[in-house]
C-alpha cells in the first residue's frame, strides 16, 4: 500500500532542498508524486506544517546518525570525519542541507519553523562541543581547540564546504576539506594513519 505521506516528505525534503522554501508550491509537489493538490493539504494543510514535519524527519535521521557515530567511534577526530560524512551524500546529490537552505530565508519563514531549524543547528554544535571536548581531554583533538566556538566552525565550514562544492569540485573537493578540517584539530605532530575514514 502506498504510504502517501511518507512519500510527499521524501519529495518535499528534495524540492527544498534544491529550490529552497519559497522556491516550490504544492502544485509542484502534486506534480511530483502525482496526486492532486487537495491531498497534500489533507496531510499537510500548510506549507508551514509540511515544513515543520520536513526538519523534524530530518532532525531524527541526524540524531540516528550521531547517536551510531558516537556508539561506533571511539576517536573524537574519527567521530568528526564520520559526521562530516554525513554530508557527502548532498553533494553527491547536488542537495543543499534542508536546515541551511531553509536558514537562508530567515525573516521570510515563519518564526516557529526558524526555532526548529535554530535547534538543529544548536544541537549540532551541543554535539561537537561534546565530542571535541573529550578529544582535547584524551589528547587526540589539540588544547587549543576551544570547544564551542570550534563546534561552531566546523559545522560553518561543512555547510560552507556542502554549497561550494556542489559547483566546483564535487566529492572529491568536499572529501579534500573535510581531511584538512580534521588534520588542523589533531595536535602539532599527530597525523592521521587511517586512509579509510571519508
């Protein structure tokens, strides 16, 4: 049996993620899952709600990911590669991160759903901190890595890493920064033995 929501937030999640928030309709969105407009409203009888269903999707499947990172990683750099992964499949894709696509709308969302997207992002870097914390603590992430304010910029630059290489030089280029992101946060000295961690 056809699961008609399920399959409206899959095509929904790709059309922001491409186009961004005010760049799609319902009518594109009927047109892509072939229904009529009148049952999307049925399931989604705003564009604000399927918005806010879209970012908590998309929140739970990152929080899925981040909990089996931390459970299969014991190396915070590792567990930094690993998260950075998680982005590789957008640019594979051509996809913008459906948070930052939204968040480049700012005032023009409504104020619920730029709470929604705050507290992913705020989550994210909660997450980070974490993770670069213990790794300062283990010796594997060097002390000058402040925690906050280097959660904060290493999700900057993968988001900024996600929208510059979807023009330039694709995964390869993403993979590129992603090793060099992780390479500046181990300690002087210290480099990387494993080949296989993006």
């Amino acid at each position: 049996m056809r699961d008609t929501r399920a399959e409206l937030l899959l095509q929904a999640e790709t059309l922001v993620r491409r186009r961004g928030y005010a760049g799609f309709s319902y009518a594109d969105l009927a047109e892509t899952v072939r229904i009529r407009k009148a049952s999307i409203h049925h399931h989604f009888p705003t564009k604000s709600d399927l918005a806010h269903a879209l970012v908590a999707a998309y929140d739970a499947r990152y929080d899925a990911a981040l909990a089996e990172i931390r459970a299969g990683e014991p190396d915070a750099i590792e567990r930094i590669a690993a998260y950075g992964a998680l982005y590789l499949g957008g640019v594979e894709a051509g996809l913008g991160c459906l948070c930052a696509v939204l968040a480049i709308e700012g005032d023009a969302l409504p104020a619920t759903l730029r709470a929604d997207i705050a507290r992913f992002f705020e989550k994210h870097i909660a997450w980070l901190e974490g993770v670069l914390a213990e790794g300062v603590a283990a010796g594997s992430v060097r002390v000058s890595a402040e925690p906050r304010a280097t959660a904060r910029m290493v999700v900057a630059a993968l988001e900024g890493a996600l929208l510059m290489e979807r023009l330039l030089a694709g995964p390869e280029g993403f993979r590129g920064t992603l090793a060099a992101l992780c390479d500046g946060l181990r300690p002087a000295g210290v480099s990387s033995d494993r080949t296989d961690t993006i």
